[in-house]
C-alpha cells in the first residue's frame, strides 16, 4: 500500500490505487489546493476481468472504432487514464478494458445500442455516465423524468439479467458554469435538470447495489478550490485534469468497494 492524494469529495463508496512517493517533485512541499492525503488498497478484480464504459462524448474522446489499431482503443478520456494505471499497478492481473461511449448520446440512445455495445460485451465491470445530453438536446425543455429513468433502469436490468454478477458503476452527470451557461437563465434550467438526473442516478446506485459517485459534487469542489476553467472548458467537456479528476475518484470509490470487509 502506498499513498496518493487526490479530490475524494462526493464519493458514496471511497478506496484506492498505488504510486510512489513524489516529494522530489517541483511544487511538491507546496499546499496542495482542496487535496486530502489517503491510505488505500489497489481495487480487487478477478483475473481477466473485462471493464466496459459506457457514455457520451465525456466517456468517448474519439476511441478508435477499429479496435485493431492498439494506438487509439481507448480515446483519450477518463478510460485511458484508468487503463494505464491499472496496467501498471496491476499488471499481473490482465486486465481488459472497453470503451463505448459515443458523442451526443442521450440515455435513450444507450437503450438503442445496448445489446450490441454492453450485452454482447460481457462485462464484469459496467460503469455508466449519461445525461447530459438529455438538458443540451431539450432546447430549453424539462427533461422527461420518468421515461429517463426507465431507459436507464431498463439497461442496468437488461445488464444484471445477462450478468448477475455484474459489478455496476453509476457516475452522476455534471455542469459548471462557464461560456454558452454563464446567463443565470440558461444556468438555472442547466443545473436544475442535471441535478434532478443526479438524484435518479442515486437511487439506480441504490436498486442496483452499485457504486455511486457524486460527479457533480466533486466538481463543484474542485472548482471552489481552483476555478471551473482549470477542469472543463465550455462546461460540460473535462479537460485532461478534469478527466484524471474522474479517474482518480473512480479509483478510490472502486478500490473501497471491492475491499470492504464483510
């Protein structure tokens, strides 16, 4: 076990990964701005486990679609953060990861796909982050509530049937204010509806016993601490910080619920 420190606000489950020790680094004896030292265990996974990632252009980032081509599987997003640390540290344990989040995906478009892009897949590990396409696409109309649920319930069901195994990740969807939703009234109908789809996701985290991070709330910390531009750039997209702010907390929260005593 070694440490690292990282945002772990708004996590429901925390936990951990490994690296060595950086205070030979520039900056290092420096207060680190909303960061919090950690003891932690490496997530626990089965041999070969497959990690699938499922979600909108966040997840995305241009994965390669020609899975044969090992220079770009993975995007450049959260996913491939996730993949070379956990291939690092966890070498031994031949990990696999998928990713299939697809730009401008709403939960509906999900259900479309899901037996060819999750089902089929056959997963261990399902982690999910979707939403926020449902606000941007509603030109300025409430997000149907009800339906958003039952495409999602019905995906995670569909998924639990296929697998009952299955280990489930729910990501809150997230916003902060900035460029095209400075206005207060464009902010207000923004987070509003995300965070009416933040308590939706709650509660699937609930029914699906699955571990459960408050995206919002992390970067609504992150951006108290330092500002919103130094994690998303319009808003809505992560810039690379931003993304290992997911991976880090992704971390933790899986590495806490794959160690957690019985």
């Amino acid at each position: 076990m070694i440490r690292r420190k990282f945002f772990a606000t708004g996590l429901t489950t925390s936990g951990a990964l490994a690296c060595h020790g950086i205070s030979s680094l520039w900056g290092a004896d420096q207060k680190r701005i909303g960061v919090s030292e950690y003891n932690f265990n490496l997530p626990k996974f089965k041999n070969g486990a497959r990690l699938l990632f499922q979600g909108d252009s966040i997840t995305d980032m241009k994965w390669g679609r020609n899975q044969k081509d090992r220079n770009h599987y993975l995007g450049h997003s959260y996913v491939f953060l996730l993949a070379s640390r956990l291939g690092v540290d966890m070498a031994e344990a031949n990990l696999e990861f998928f990713n299939r989040g697809v730009s401008g995906n709403k939960v509906s478009d999900l259900r479309k796909r899901w037996e060819k892009d999750a089902i089929e897949m056959n997963p261990d590990w399902l982690t999910v982050l979707i939403g926020v396409n449902d606000v941007s696409q509603g030109r300025g109309q409430p997000v149907d509530l009800k339906k958003w649920e039952q495409d999602y319930r019905h995906i995670l069901n569909e998924s639990r049937k296929a697998n009952p195994k299955l280990q489930i990740v729910l990501m809150d969807p997230f916003v902060l204010r900035m460029t095209r939703i400075s206005s207060d009234e464009v902010w207000k109908y923004w987070r509003g509806e995300i965070e009416k789809l933040g308590g939706i996701v709650a509660q699937l985290a609930k029914d699906f016993n699955a571990v459960h991070i408050e995206t919002q709330k992390i970067f609504d910390q992150a951006a108290r601490e330092v500002s919103p531009q130094n994690w998303i750039w319009d808003g809505v997209h992560p810039l690379p910080q931003g993304h290992e702010l997911i991976a880090r907390n992704w971390l933790q929260a899986v590495g806490n619920a794959t160690n957690k005593k019985t």
